[in-house]
C-alpha cells in the first residue's frame, strides 16, 4: 500500500501558525487529479461513521488531552468529529458550498474545547491527526481504485494540507477568544465574590463556593488591610495597585493582578500555585476611599496563631509618604470578613492625616474615639475645652508638654528630655493644666479622660 504521507507525521506534534494562513491557492493540478481527489473524497463521504470511530479510538489512545472528554462523554465527542469531518471532506468536494459551514464548525469546536479546559496543543494535535487520517484514506482508496492515479494526488497535496492548516489556525483563533472571555467572566465573578465578603453581604450558603473559587480556607484565620492616601494627597494613579510594597511573605507572586479582587492568575480561583501555604498573596478590592486587602494569617479557629504577626505586617509595610494603612484585628473565618473589613476601617481612621500604618489591637483607645466622633468631639470639649481661652501658643505648649508626659509614662524626666527642657519645667505645666481644667492627673478617672479627649483632638481635630 502507498505511503504517500508518512513522512507528514513528523509535524503533527508541531506548532500550528500564529494566524489563519491567507486565501488558498489552487495548485497547478490537471482536471484529471482533481477528478482523482473528489472521486476518493465521495467514497470517504460514505463511510464517515466509520471513519469517525477510528479517528476517535486514535484520539483516546494517542491524545491525552482528549482522554478525560472521551471518557465522561464519548458519543459527545463522536458526535464532534463526525461533523468537523463531514464538512471538511465536502469541503474538498464543494468547497463554496461547504467553506462556511467547516469555519463555523472549526470556531465552534475551539470555543467549546476551551470551555472544558482541554489543553490548545490537544485540540491542534486531534485536527492534525484527523487531517493525516483522512490525507491517508484518500490515498488508500485512490490506490485500491487504480494504483497509477497515487501519482496523481500530490498535484493537490498541497491544497489538502493548506487547508488542514487553515482550519487550525481558524480553531486556535476561536479558542484563544474563547479563553480570553473565560478569563474575564473568572476574574468578574471573583471580583464579586471578594466585594461581597468585605462587604459582609455574602450568603452563609456561598461562603463554600467563595473559598474554593478563592482558593482559601474556609475556617481559616484572616485579617484585613486598608490603604488610602493621605487627605488633599495626590491620588493614586491606579487605585487598584495602591501604592506599597508588601512583606515578602504576602508580595504577589509571578503572574499575580492586584486588580480589586483579583488574585494571582493562572489557576480558576486566582492563588498561585507556588504561594506560601501559610501567607498567600493578598486579594485586593478598590472601595470609593480606600483599598483593602484580605491577608491570610496564621493559625485557625480556636488557634489564636502568632499575636505579633499583624505588628510584623505594619513593619514590613513599605508605602511612600502621605500613604494611610489600617490594620484590622484578626477574625475567624471568611464568612467575618465583613466584620474584619470594618475593624480595618477603623484603623484607617485612626492613622494620623499626614500617613502612617495603625495596627487597631495597638490602638484600640484612639478606636474608640474614631468610633464615635460625636462623642469624642464631646468629651475633648469637656476636657480641654479651658485651654482654648489661653493664648494660642501656650495652649499648643500645654498640650505637648501633656502629651509628651502621657507617652512617657507619665515621667516628667523622659518628658522633659523630650521636649529639652528641665523636669521642673514639665511639672509647673502640668499643675498649670490641672488648674485651668480642675482634673487631677493622678487620678486614674481623668488621666484615661485626658488621654481619650486628646486622642480626639489630634484624629478629629476636635
């Protein structure tokens, strides 16, 4: 038996072209090879099924990539190639009649192999395969009819080959889109899903699916970070990327889009496969104010982890100057990142305007007053509300010299090196304080007074 193409083999393992190839040509073929071709083709026309049994078997033995399709739907799949064959063998028939249909057939099967995840380098391999199959029934036949007219064929070897390149092309076009779509619907849905955790209004029934689709734990233990500019600062040019670095345990890894809600791509569900089990890179989300990141602790429920690993986070963070970062207090679960969204809200609002990075278990006092502004902007008039009738640059004097002494313990000494002036200086002014509003800084009531209605006035400007 003639083996006309035996020698094609070599390439089926090959890359198929970037793009479509452009309008064939017809070779220099005679009447009479074409003759030889359409008379081969007919036959093979009346033996599809068979053929389509046989390119199948060959699919499932020599296409791993195929196997798994075959496996869970093999009349699906037969159903497939014996449509992509019956109008690719008209197509060398009647090929105006049967162009369109073999396109819309070739886009069809690349869209739908991507939907179900078959590798591209398959899809190409199974129609390279089918074209080999079919360039070598066609010569079979030829030589059973009258073994001279073998000769024949090769005037039109070219168009059938070009043609087979032509329809993979058209397949890696439509699945590239196709894949392109898939990516975009992932990230969309993905990106709702994280909204809807932070937002706390995820149902307890989709928690399930969010972390499998997430790829986090469900139980696991998680924390929230906030980021925002500084007041009046510039704004971020691209907010879904606020503008830190951080600690290289929880930095992106290759490939990963801090898009808001977008986690490292190239698996469905976004984690990278090489991240850390223990701190996996962050999913970001981009709110109207700020950005937040859900970061992956240590520990689990009913394991408190490591207490100093969110302060270790706040010391790592690298932002630029003005950058306002909140750290919200560990919660069980990503069914609470709502509850943990909030708490880093309030740690945002504790940081100092000019930027900083507030980790709210260390500021739970200044939490308070955030927490209540009304109430804060209250109690600081109450407090400190004396002081303003003195000239502006001895209520400022006061205050420091306050301030200075609570964050030191209450030593007048370490205060007083402080500010570079004696201990003595710190006392008179400190007696001058309690004189002027009647509190008595010894007493523990008014000293926790003190302290929270100074902690309004410089977050609230109270």
């Amino acid at each position: 038996m003639p083996q006309v193409v035996r020698p094609r083999f070599a390439v089926l393992h090959g890359t198929h072209p970037a793009a479509p190839l452009p309008q064939r040509f017809r070779s220099l073929a005679d009447r009479a090879a074409v003759e030889v071709l359409h008379r081969a083709a007919r036959v093979l026309v009346a033996s599809l099924p068979v053929l389509t049994d046989r390119l199948v078997e060959a699919l499932y033995e020599q296409e791993p990539g195929y196997r798994a399709a075959i496996d869970s739907d093999r009349a699906e799949v037969w159903q497939e190639v014996h449509h992509s064959l019956r109008h690719n063998v008209g197509s060398l028939i009647q090929p105006r009649e049967f162009r369109d249909a073999a396109h819309r057939t070739s886009r069809w099967i690349g869209e739908i192999r991507a939907e179900q995840g078959v590798p591209l380098d398959a899809v190409l391999h199974a129609f390279r395969m089918g074209g080999a199959m079919v360039w070598q029934d066609l010569v079979d036949e030829t030589a059973r009819r009258d073994p001279d007219d073998v000769r024949l064929l090769v005037h039109v070897a070219a168009d059938v080959w070009n043609f087979v390149d032509e329809h993979c092309g058209i397949v890696a076009d439509a699945y590239r889109q196709a894949e392109r779509r898939l990516s975009w619907r992932r990230e969309n849905q993905q990106r709702l899903m994280v909204a809807a955790l932070l937002d706390g209004t995820a149902r307890i029934a989709d928690v399930g699916e969010a972390a499998a689709m997430l790829g986090l734990p469900e139980q696991g233990r998680y924390a929230v970070l906030a980021v925002a500019s500084a007041p009046g600062g510039p704004q971020q040019q691209d907010p879904a990327r606020p503008p830190l670095k951080l600690p290289a345990a929880l930095s992106p890894g290759e490939g990963l889009s801090t898009a808001p809600g977008a986690a490292p791509s190239p698996e469905p569900g976004g984690r990278p496969q090489d991240a850390p089990s223990t701190a996996p890179a962050p999913l970001w989300h981009t709110g109207p104010d700020a950005a937040f990141a859900i970061l992956r602790l240590t520990g689990g429920p009913g394991d408190p982890g490591d207490p100093g690993e969110l302060h270790a986070i706040a010391d790592a963070l690298d932002a630029p100057a003005g950058t306002r970062a909140g750290i919200g207090s560990a919660v069980d679960g990503l069914a609470a990142l709502g509850d943990a969204r909030r708490l880093a809200e309030t740690a945002l609002r504790a940081c100092p305007a000019a930027g900083g990075t507030v980790v709210l278990d260390e500021h739970l006092p200044d939490a308070l007053v955030v927490s209540s502004p009304a109430l804060g902007s209250a109690l600081a008039d109450r407090v400190l509300g004396p002081l303003d009738r003195l000239d502006p640059s001895d209520r400022d004097v006061i205050l420091e010299t306050l301030t200075a002494w609570l964050d030191a313990d209450g030593s007048a000494q370490r205060a007083g090196a402080r500010l570079y002036c004696h201990r003595n200086t710190v006392l008179n002014r400190l007696r001058r304080f309690e004189q002027l509003t009647g509190r008595c800084l010894t007493r523990p009531r008014d000293a926790v007074e003190v302290s929270l209605a100074l902690a309004a006035r410089r977050l609230l400007g109270a």
